[in-house]
DNA sequence: GCAAGATGAGTGAATGGTCACTCACTATCT
DNA sequence: AGATAGTGAGTGACCATTCACTCATCTTGC
C-alpha cells in the first residue's frame, strides 16, 4: 500500500476496499480479478496500481483492515472488569453479529489461511494474532489469580482453545463449507438460534475454565 | 473421476494420486497445474483428462480420498468400548501422527473450505462431516447414558465443539498459517511437545464434558 | 498577473505469459 | 478390424501488470 492511498478521498478509498473485499471474498484470491475490481470501484487499473504494488499487496491491505476492524470490537468488549464468563458471553455475540455483517472479511480471513508463502504468512499471522494471544492470556492469568479459573492449566495453551472455538464459529457463520458442516453437526436451524449456540458454548467453555471446588 | 481409472494398474493410480494431492496442497486449488501434475505423474495430460472429468473433478475426487483415509483411521480407533476420554486420547494421537506423515491432505482440506460454490461445498460436506457428527454425538450419548459424560448438554453442540478442537489442531500441525498462529499462542516449541498439547487438551475436554458430582 | 514549464495523479489499451482443455493421431489390445 | 487406451502439441481464453499518454494544478520568472 503507497502513502498515496492514505491521501486521496475518504470516499474513494472505501470504494475501492469495498471492491476489493468483496471481489477476494467471493472469488478467492486466484480468481479475484483486479480488472473486475477497478471496474466496481470506478477506478482506472492504473490508478489502483499507483496505491498498491501489486495484487498480493492489496489482498494483505485488506485482510489487515478486516482484522482491525474486528479487533476494535473486540478490544471494547475486553475493557471493563467484569468475569471471563461474561466477556466470553458478549464476545460470542459480537462473533454473530459481525460475521454476518461483514461476511467478506471473515472469508477474507479464512482465505488467509491456505496462503503457503512463509514470507508472507508468517508477518501476518504475527500482526494478526498476537493481540488476541496476549489478550486472552492475560485475561485468563486475571481469572486464574482471582481464583475463578482452575489453577492447574497451561494458560497460553487454554487461551489457544478458547480462540479455536471463537475462529470457528465465526467460520461457521461466514463461510459456506463451515456453514454446511455446522448444520450438519448441529441442526438446519441452527442458524435461526443465537441465543442457544452461545448458551451451549459457554457451558463448554464454563465448565473447562471453572475452579472445581469453589471457594467457600 | 471415471470407470476407467478404478480400472488401471494400481501403481499408475497412486502416482496420479500421489502428485494430485501434492500439487494441489503445495499451490492451492486455482495455482494448481494440471500439466505439471501430469508430467510428475509420468502421464500425459490427455490420460488425466480421460480419469477425470476436468480440474474440479479430480480436486474433489483426492479431497475424498484423503478424507477416507483419515475416516478409517478414526473408525480403528472409535472401535472398542473404552471411555470417551481414552477414545479422545487416541484421537488426539492419531491426529498428530497423521498431520505429520500425511501433511498434504490436510492441507487439501483446508483448501476445501474455501470453495465457494454452493454445488460443490454442500456435497462435499454432507459427504464428509455426516460420518463424524454421528460418530461423536452417538458416543456422547451412549457415554451420557453411562452417567460418565453430564446430561445438561444438547449432544450434538458438544460434539461439533469437539470436532472443532480436532480439526485446529489437524491445522495447526499442517497448514503454514495455522502453525504460525499456534506457536504465537502458545509457544515456539510446541511442536516438540506433543504429549504436552495431549495433556492439556484432555485437561480441556474432560472439564467440559464431566458430570459436575460423580456417581458413588 | 500570466505564460512556460514542472509535477504527479489518473487512464486503459496493449503485452506477455499462463493454463485448462481438446483432438487428431498412435499403440495395443481382443 | 474394431475397440480401447494413451499421447502431447496446439488453441483460445484469461488476466496481472505496464507504459505512453492526458490533464489539472502548482511553481517560477518576468
């Protein structure tokens, strides 16, 4: 991405991520036609050329942005203090709520991930999951001191887990294959009842987490 | 995938099979080349297309076929009537032998779920999750009945929970991205701690399934 | 105030390369 | 001889990227 692309209209440069969000979403980053995606954003290829070196450079942009803007959602919900429990709770809603708003940047994402060039994975999955890594771990430290998550795990190893089931709902509610296997799994339905997939995660999730024996 | 090539001699077929899968694993589905993966199966391209319908086709049909493979691994171990827990261990072994020795499937698997086409993805999932889901809901079940697994679950949430840890984990141990984003989870040598992740995983597991109060 | 030049964003037709798939042909059976 | 299997050069479509050009805006010297 060139400085150039931080300059021109607001309004163009979310035409033209708009386009491009969409067209590697709905093609794959092979089949994604640049030409198609100039086309959408009513821009001339030229010019996408002059703000991005190349296609794998605008693919990389934007699978940046979609995992920022999922961050910031993410980072609001972790404010405050309130239990892992009630976090995990409203992380699991804004899970829903943000895959089928912005189906594209959750297959954007999936996309991501059959890219085999260790140059370029390793920098994004770097950039990508640190945050949520750090994030969840510490959280999960938190708890473990307050005595409200068990004692006797690897934090960073649980902190794993836990993001495999958020990463894979989000899956399941963005991407067709997942989407298939998650009503197979389930039910047709399944989609049609937000509020039982969350309660059922967190008994998952509650129970692997939770201390034993209580205190008092 | 055509009558005649169930029908050629069984050395050629595997290795067809054997640079199909490489090929598509190594460069994803679209950067796939149909010539090379002809020349390195000493085999003309006009040969391949009379076993295969086109490039789609014999995609799906090696897709399958890794996915039978890891299926009869799975079925061996599900055999037996030990505990679920014992059953998960051995899953979670096999999952780790079989990532490593057979990387490429995996990665074909990934590479599945990124397909878009809505007759294509919803075959091919009925095709390959129906076996799974049944397997584990019906052992939850029967493990539920036995007292040794809580009743308060809706099974067939749990087993796609379950499912879940174990298709990450095949994708952590095979697929460049996911194996970035494990070690930045947990850490750089995890790799070479695999009775470590077993540990911890059933650690996760057992939590999660267990009745709260034992019997007796 | 203004002409002459400089700058750089914007354009899209053209290029060069790649690749799925075909088909006219050969070889090998029965 | 007819059927069946195998071959690989050739075809046509597609597409990332380039580049020679336009045009609006700015700078400078008068």
């Amino acid at each position: 991405m060139t400085e150039l692309f931080g300059r021109i209209p607001e309004e163009k440069r979310s035409r033209i991520m708009e386009a491009a969000i969409s067209e590697f979403a709905g093609c794959g980053y092979e089949s994604a036609n640049i030409n198609h995606i100039a086309q959408k954003a009513r821009v001339s290829v030229g010019s996408l050329y002059k703000y991005f070196d190349n296609k794998q450079d605008l693919f990389l942009s934007m699978v940046q942005f979609g995992s920022q803007v999922l961050k910031s959602k993410f980072d609001e919900v972790m404010q405050g203090d309130e239990d892992i429990l009630v976090k995990v709770e409203k992380l699991l809603r804004t899970i829903q709520r943000h895959s089928r708003e912005q189906r594209s940047m959750i297959r954007l994402y999936n996309e991501m991930t059959t890219q085999c060039d260790p140059l370029i994975v390793k920098p994004a999955a770097t950039d990508m999951e640190t945050p949520s890594a750090e994030l969840y771990s510490s959280l999960i430290l938190q708890m473990q001191q307050a005595g409200v998550v068990r004692g006797d795990i690897d934090v960073r190893m649980f902190a794993f887990l836990l993001d495999n089931i958020f990463m894979m709902l989000q899956f399941g509610y963005a991407c067709d294959y997942y989407r298939e296997r998650f009503k197979i799994f389930v039910r047709d339905d399944i989609f049609q009842n937000d509020d039982y997939v969350i309660d059922q995660v967190l008994k998952f999730v509650k129970a692997a987490f939770e201390r034993r024996e209580p205190v008092e």
